[in-house]
C-alpha cells in the first residue's frame, strides 16, 4: 500500500512522539546506566535488523564507522538522562547545528555562511543558559552536573554522525539510506560493550522488562521505521519541523509523570534554543521558496 504524503507527515510526527518518551522511561526504572543502555540498544538491533531491510545492508568499514559514533550517543542518552532533567538533555541536544556548524568547517571544510552564524548566536547563548545554573540534585535526577556533562557529549556526538552522514552521503547516493544500517550496527556495538559490564539480563523485575522492551522495541525500533517510511515522501525541511515535537514534549513528560522540572535558567536557554531552531528552519523554508528548482539536500542550510 502506498505512503501518501499525509500518511507519511503522521508517521514523522507519531516518531518524534515516541522519542520524546525516551526520558520519561528511562526515569521510571532504577537499573543501573550500563544495563539499561546495553538491554535498551539489544532489543533496538534486533528490531531494526529484523523489519528494516536497509538495515541489513552495507555493513562496511565506513558505515561501521558512524555506528560507533552512534552507539556511544546512546549509552551517553541514557547516562544523561539518569543524572540530570529531561529538559536539559533535550534542550542541549537541540542545540546540535552549532556542533554541525563547527565540525562540519573542521572536517569537511564548509564554510559557514554569515547569516547562519548570526543565527545561531542566540542558540550559543540558550547552551551557556543551560549550562550556568547548578540544580540540587532530584530523585530523577541525580547528579546533574555530570548528567549535563554527558548531554554535552551526546550533542557533540550527535553533530558529529550528522557531518558523517554527510560525508558518506557524497560518496554514495542518499546518506538517508545508509541510516538504518548505522543505527543498527551502532545499537549492536552498544549492547556487545554495555551488556558485560553490568551482568546482563539479571535482576530484572516485570516493570524493568515492560521498560526496556517499550524503550528498544517502539521508543527506538518503531520510531525509526516510521521516520524512515516518513522521510522517504517528505522533504527534509518539513521532517526537521516535525520533528521538533520531541524536545518540546520530552520535559513536558518528565513533568507530567515524574513532576521534574529545569531551573529557570535552563527553561529560559531550551526556550532560546527551540525559537532560534525554528527561525533556522522558516528561514531555510523561505529560500527554498524562492528557489523551487533547487531541492534540499541532507544535512544542508
């Protein structure tokens, strides 16, 4: 049966929903990091490997590569998860572009262009705004300066699998393909490092098990396959906006279900960072616009 395009937006917008629920699970359990994230990337391999044919396919060194980055941007989504606010992990993470604007002028030598640095100022100023503050620490939240230094790294990782993706993306035609494969070999090498070192499948309750099946199979697993199906009919300006339904529900869950809370500060950098996003992309729309004949590619703007 075919995606129609309005098919192909809910699926898009029902994915960002069910990663913005990553956190709200990952609070509710108690296993410690290491388990969590070795069981969580298992069960996201497995699912991926198993619906996705993509994600069988072109396992070479490149691709194994950007799995790597991967697979250490999950274990570091869950670690910074467990020790500071939903909010803030979302909110550092959705600063991602000033880590792709640096990377991608050290590694693949694009010049930014001045409008986009002007631009992302403002989202620069959001980051110190959710790094200033300290938080005591909260029963979701346990150490937060150090949850906030692993939210660091999972968007410094981020921006670097997307200026890999990119890169491999010029080698090959459409880095969207090479997605899946990267994102189950990143999950399998996550679970073959993760899963020894905290005794694997032991001590988990029935709750533990609804969690982690939940976080593999759909917050994971199904996310992807609905983003990949969605993303195949849907140009990626318009994915890029849908998408922003995950940083804006993910601490809405954490506060509905757990009644955590950012400082004011944080509130205030996530809230920059989100409306300096979402300029990025009206402004990248409007370009588009003015120029129909050329398409958007991957990555770019």
């Amino acid at each position: 049966m075919p995606v129609t395009a309005f098919s192909a937006r809910l699926r898009i917008l029902a994915s960002a929903v069910l990663f913005s629920t990553g956190s709200v699970a990952i609070k509710a359990t108690s296993l410690p990091i290491w388990q969590l994230a070795g069981i969580r990337a298992a069960l996201a391999a497995l699912f991926l490997v198993l619906v996705l044919p993509a994600a069988r396919r072109l396992w070479d060194r490149r691709v194994l590569g950007v799995g790597a980055l991967y697979a250490v941007m999950t274990v570091s989504y869950v670690a910074a998860n467990r020790l500071t606010t939903a909010g803030n992990v979302m909110f550092l993470i959705a600063a991602s572009p000033l880590a792709v604007l640096l990377l991608s002028w050290w590694l693949l030598g694009e010049r930014a262009r001045r409008r986009d640095v002007l631009l992302l100022l403002p989202m620069g100023l959001g980051l110190v705004l959710c790094l200033a503050p300290s938080q005591p620490p909260l029963a979701t939240a346990l150490n937060p300066s150090l949850g906030n230094v692993f939210a660091v790294v999972n968007l410094l990782i981020w921006g670097g699998l997307l200026v890999s993706m990119r890169a491999l993306g010029r080698e090959r035609n459409g880095a969207h393909d090479l997605a899946p494969a990267a994102i189950a070999a990143g999950n399998l090498m996550a679970a073959a490092v993760c899963l020894p070192l905290s005794g694997g499948l032991s001590g988990l309750d029935k709750s533990d098990w609804a969690i982690v099946l939940y976080l593999g199979l759909v917050q994971i697993g199904l996310a992807y396959v609905w983003l990949t199906a969605g993303m195949r009919r849907i140009p990626v300006f318009e994915s890029s906006l849908l998408l922003l339904a995950e940083p804006v529900l993910n601490p809405l869950w954490a506060w509905a279900v757990h009644g955590e809370l950012p400082t004011r500060w944080a509130g205030l950098g996530g809230a920059i960072i989100l409306m300096t996003l979402a300029a990025k992309l009206w402004l990248v729309d409007r370009r588009i616009e003015q120029s129909p004949r050329t398409p958007l590619a991957p990555g770019s703007g």
